[in-house]
C-alpha cells in the first residue's frame, strides 16, 4: 500500500487541527516495519538462559518420567490385598521389613502380610501395589512414643509392625511409571515458548542445554547536545538522558539484549560515528529525538546519507514522528533502524507499539502466532475524561482495575504531556481514544491495553 492509500484529513472542529495527508495508521507503520525483520538464527542455550526464547528444534525424552513407579505420599509400601476390611474400629496389622528414603531402591520382594516404610519419591518396592499414608496409620502415636524417633534416628528406629486404618485400593498414591512423560515422546515442540514450567519439564528429562532461537542485539542511542548521563553533574541548559535507560529496560523487558551507546553530539559526523559504532553487532539500531523538524534534526539526514529513509509521521499521539529504514553496516549487513521521537513518554509509547513487535519477530515468537505482540486488552469505564484534541489515536497513561463485580475502570494518572514521564511510571495500562471521537466521557467505556501483563503465549499446535 502506498501513502497515498492510508491518507488522513481532520475536520476542524473544537481545538483540533487539520493533519498532514501523508499521515499513516499506527497498523500500516507496524505491518511495514515487520517485513524487514526476520526470525534469527539458532544457538545453543543453556538452560538457564532459555527463558522466554523459542524452541528451534523438537525435544524428545529418552527415558520414562518417573522412571519407576513411586510414592507420591509418605506411608507404608503394601499390598492392597492386605488391607481388606480396615477400618479404624477394626484395624489390621502388617510387619513392618524395612525403610525406604527416597533416592534409595528396595533389594527384595515384599511378601503378602508385609510392609515398607517409604517416603515420598521413593519408588515401590517390589511387590507393592499401594501405600497408606502415615495419616491412616498409628504412625503418629508410635513416632510420640519411640525415644530413638524423638533423638532423630528414625531410620533405625525398631518398628516391627504398624496399624493399618483403612482399606487401600491398588495404586492408591501411587504415581505409575511414565505418568508424566514416556521414553520417546515428544515433550516441547520448535515454535514453543520457554517459559518456567518448560525448564522444569526440559530439566526433568535431563536436558541441559536446547536450540533456541537467539535474543536480539538492540543497540541504543541517544542524540542531542543537551544530553547528561546520570551521575554526571547537572547544569544549567542541560538535561539527563532519560531515554537510553528506559528503552533498554523495555528491550530487556521484550526479551532482547540492549546495548546503550555513548550519546551522540547533534552534527552529522558525531552522529555518524556513533551509528557506526552501534552497528557492529547489533540487529536493531534505535534512536531518540532528531527525527521531527527541527534545526538540528540530522537523523533523517544520515540515515538517507548511509541507508534507505522509511516513514516519518503516523497517525498517534503521543509519537507522531518516527524513522524507519536501514543502514548499510560495515560488514556488508542492513541493520534496520527505528528512529523514535525525542520526548520520553513518545519514545516508550513508540517503542512499546513497534519495537516490542520486532523483538518478538526477530525471536520468532511470531511463527505460531502473529499477533503474539499483543498486550491483553479489556473494555473499561472512564473515571475521567479523555480528551483527543488533534484526530490522532490516543495513547492515555491510566491506572485499570477491577471493582468487586470484574467490572474493569480506568483513571488517568496525571498531566498527559509526552514530556511527563512520571505518567508512564504510574500507569499500568493505555486506555485508547479512536481518531475520530473528540472525547471519551466519564461513565463511557473504552479500549484500554494491559501493559503491566502478558497474554499467555499460544504454543504450537494449539487453536
């Protein structure tokens, strides 16, 4: 699609004005900047460095789990043929032959009319078909009264026989071989997300190590001869460089590597070296401020210089302007570029709607499930007005939550300049004001996006 087929012209009603017509929607900027990116390369991960990374390759175990049938409770190892009958007005009594921790293995056969005193994990001896729990055995008056119990040795403690309270079922609290997993089965499939419950289950099969598809390299730069770094003094005419730390914490957050770059001066050269230097290793160059029109602007000017110029306005608020296009790296590479405004409620806003979509592609989150990106969303009820006063979409920092029925409301957190920064970090979700609504009015309801939550990632081969 060309710009010409996604232009855009407000009519001038209240305080808002008339837009330029090679605005673009904030779904055609992101479309356009996911064809550049690809999914990158597979690597060797170890297993704790796997979170939140892709599978490239199936994973298949090569042995049973559990391997032997165990004990998912402690109590007595038996056969449930012995325990007919019992109740606790009339128990039985079964010889105890022995103490099983887990980790351990029984060497006998246990005969009818026998027991074993086991542990949880511990696999059944041979012979055994059911355990007892303590709880349903006088193990609790025996451990009260036995003195080498109460001194700790409860391994040699002597226990020739225990009261047996119930009558057991074959296979009560008995967890089979190969309950979880068999030897051969496919446990994770490629395209799958690793998430805590996937490293235990890889852990569990004794894997150390998978293919995953490796982070993203996301090299940060800040531009503007304004710019402090914390730490250093502050004075007068200067301001510190907010943008770097937040957008790197934001690559963190999305699942990349950021690599913050040493502030460039507003010239071409200064500029141009510092991006050069950014490009050595990185998959994604993101810069801050130089991309309106203003004197001193000069991104735009070495991107076309050393690259392709890709758009330059959409049709949001904040962050109306942004740079998208490639740079020739030195190595012969084309690093894309996303060139975000320099206010840092619009650089974040930005990099939240577009920059977290390119991580996800280049991660290859986005194979299974395109729309992965996505925050959650819900339809909430406006505490205060949110006002749109230009025809842009509206990104309004709110604080959502849920009354004592589900119902989901929100309220601003504040003055919505694009220089309040503070409304960001109070907000946890974005509720949305259309183009073409002026005003969402208290008691109405809107779109909002949950930015402090994930929607739960959608594996391979589910629907």
């Amino acid at each position: 699609m060309t710009n010409e087929e996604h232009t855009y012209s407000a009519t001038k009603t209240g305080t808002r004005s008339i837009l330029p017509d090679n605005m673009i929607s904030v779904e055609e900027a992101r479309a356009r900047i996911l064809e550049v990116f690809s999914v990158l390369p597979a690597v060797e991960t170890l297993l704790g460095d796997a979170q939140g990374l892709v599978l490239a390759q199936d994973v298949s175990a090569t042995f049973n789990i559990p391997p032997l049938a165990n004990t998912g409770m402690d109590g007595y190892a038996l056969h449930a043929s012995d325990t007919t009958g019992a109740t606790y007005d009339s128990p039985l009594e079964l010889k105890v032959i022995g103490y099983l921790p887990a980790g351990a293995v029984f060497d006998r056969e246990v005969a009818p009319g026998e027991t074993v005193r086991i542990m949880t994990g511990a696999p059944m001896p041979p012979g055994t078909d059911a355990v007892v729990p303590f709880e349903e055995t006088d193990e609790y008056d025996w451990t009260k009264a036995d003195a080498k119990y109460q001194q700790g040795d409860w391994q040699n403690a002597p226990r020739d026989l225990v009261r047996i309270d119930v009558q057991a079922s074959v296979g009560a609290n008995v967890r089979a071989a190969g309950e979880d997993v068999r030897a051969g089965e496919v446990v994770l499939r490629a395209g799958t997300v690793i998430g805590p419950a996937q490293i235990g289950v890889l852990a569990s099969i004794g894997v150390d190590r998978v293919m995953a598809h490796r982070r993203p390299i996301v090299a940060v730069l800040s531009t503007g001869d304004e710019l402090l770094r914390p730490g250093q003094p502050l004075v007068p005419g200067k301001i510190y460089d907010a943008n770097a730390f937040s957008l790197a914490a934001q690559v963190r957050a999305f699942g990349g590597v950021p690599r913050i770059l040493d502030v460039a001066l507003d010239t071409v050269e200064a500029l141009t070296a510092r991006i050069h230097e950014g490009l050595a290793d990185a998959d994604l160059l993101v810069t801050s401020a130089g991309v309106s029109r203003g004197d001193f602007d000069v991104v735009k000017t070495v991107l076309a210089a050393e690259g392709e110029v890709g758009f330059w306005t959409v049709l949001m608020k904040p962050g109306k302007p942004l740079a998208f296009g490639r740079f020739n790296a030195p190595n012969g590479r084309r690093v894309p570029h996303l060139g975000l405004p320099g206010n840092p409620v619009s650089a974040m806003m930005t990099f939240e709607l577009f920059g977290r979509a390119a991580i996800y592609k280049m991660l290859g989150r986005l194979e299974h499930d395109a729309e992965a990106w996505r925050r959650p969303t819900v339809q909430a009820v406006a505490l205060d007005p949110i006002r749109n006063t230009d025809g842009r979409r509206f990104y309004a920092r709110c604080h959502a939550a849920q009354d004592a029925e589900g119902r989901w409301t929100v309220r601003l957190t504040g003055p919505q300049g694009s220089g309040v920064l503070t409304s960001m970090s109070l907000a946890n979700a974005y509720a949305i004001c259309p183009e073409d609504q002026d005003v969402i009015a208290p008691g109405e309801t809107c779109e909002v996006l949950l930015v402090d939550r994930e929607s739960p990632p959608r594996q391979p081969g589910q629907s």
